[in-house]
C-alpha cells in the first residue's frame, strides 16, 4: 500500500531554534518528493522537489534530504522565525502517474517567541 | 503563484442541494486536480484532469462530478450534498509529470453541508 507517513505530528520549539521534520514512504515506483509549507486557512506552497538522483536541496533556511534507500526524508529548518509556524506536508508521487500522488498527514510545528 | 482562483471561497448549504465548486488558472498548466482536506487526513485526490474533456477519478470520487471544458476552468460538483461532504477542497495546477513539476494550489473553498 502507498503510503506517507511524517513525524512528529506537532512540535513546538522557541523562535531561533533549529528543528528536523521526518517523513518516511512506501511509494512504489518512486518518481519524487515535494515538501509543502501550509499556513491556517491557505493552500500548501512548495518548498522543495527532490527527484531520486538528489539527496539534499535547500531553499533559504529549509534544507530537504532524501534517503531513496531507506525511503526517508527530513526537512530541516534553520534558526526559526514566528513566520514558520505552519503545517509542513510531504508529499510523494509515483513514477509517470498523474493520480498517484501521496500526501502525509502533516507535522503542525509552533514557533514560540 | 500559479495564478490559481477558485470561487465560492465559502459556501453553506443544505444536505440534497447541489453544489459547484470553480477552479480557474491562468498559467495553462495541462494538468488540474480537486483535492479535499479533513481533520487528521492528508489531502486526498477527488479527480484530475489531463486536458480539456480529458478527467479521472481519484480515491475519493464518489459522490463528485468533474468537467472540464476550457484549460483554464475545472469545475468540480457535488449532484447531491452530504453531511460527511463538508471539508475543505483544494484545487491544483501542474504544467507536467514527466519530468517532474511543482503542483501549485489554490487559496481553498470551505465547503459546509448542513
């Protein structure tokens, strides 16, 4: 069975702390892994896209890995802001499929001043 | 931002009504998706669409309708709306899948069925 799954389901941290996201999946046959960012009451916005020949790509201060081996990825973000407290989404999609598109269930992480 | 707008942005209505929720892009992406987001569940697929007239059915299709008659437009419909309807729904672009492209999302239509 296709499936994403994240961890921890929330965390709270102070602002200027770094934090690591995990995500770990049973998408078979793998084609990428995408890391969203979603405000309360918005769409997702993309942070990262990791095919399986990449293992890191950063975007400012997220920082994404992929473990294609061991089907595990990580976001990790660096010196956190109050502007990061957000649901952070994984999401992995099937090789050459439209509808194969897994999402997790999502981490909710709170920044605390 | 793909340009990505979808009206009503809230709707309530009654159980048996119908409902049509809009989706409408201006990047000419081919591919545009419905998702519906619940409590506890990551967004799940209601349909796609590959091109113009050109739809499928995702995981959670039933009871859902789609069409598809400009690039630009993906209408999703609801022929009879049911309590356990009520969510939140997204719409998505993606220009491609092989290679690989962003999905870009649209703000959401909070949906309520009475």
């Amino acid at each position: 069975k296709n499936q994403v799954e994240q961890s921890p389901q929330s965390l709270i941290i102070l602002e200027g702390k770094n934090c690591t996201l995990q995500c770990n999946y049973t998408v078979s046959p793998f084609s990428n892994l995408r890391w969203y960012k979603q405000d309360t009451g918005r769409g997702p916005v993309s942070l990262t896209i990791m095919t399986f020949s990449e293992n890191t790509k950063s975007n400012g201060r997220y920082t994404a890995t992929l473990d294609a081996d061991t089907k595990q990825s990580s976001l990790h973000i660096t010196a956190s802001q109050l502007s990061d407290s957000a649901s952070y989404i994984c999401v992995v999609s099937a090789y050459s499929s439209a509808s194969k598109i897994i999402f997790g269930s999502g981490t909710r992480l709170s920044i605390r001043p | 931002d793909a340009g990505i707008t979808q009206s009503p942005r809230h709707k309530v209505t009654e159980t048996g009504t119908p409902v049509t929720l809009r989706c409408h892009q201006t990047e000419n992406h081919r591919y545009m998706y419905w998702y519906r987001q619940d409590p506890g569940h990551g967004l799940r697929l209601i349909h796609y669409s590959y091109g113009v007239k050109d739809t499928d059915k995702g995981e959670v299709s039933d009871g859902y309708s789609v069409s598809r008659s400009k690039t630009e437009d993906f209408l999703l419909t609801l022929e009879s709306a049911t309590s356990s309807q009520t969510s939140v729904y997204f719409c998505a672009t993606q220009q491609a899948i092989a290679p690989p492209e962003l999905q870009y999302f649209g703000p959401g239509t909070r949906l309520t069925v009475l």
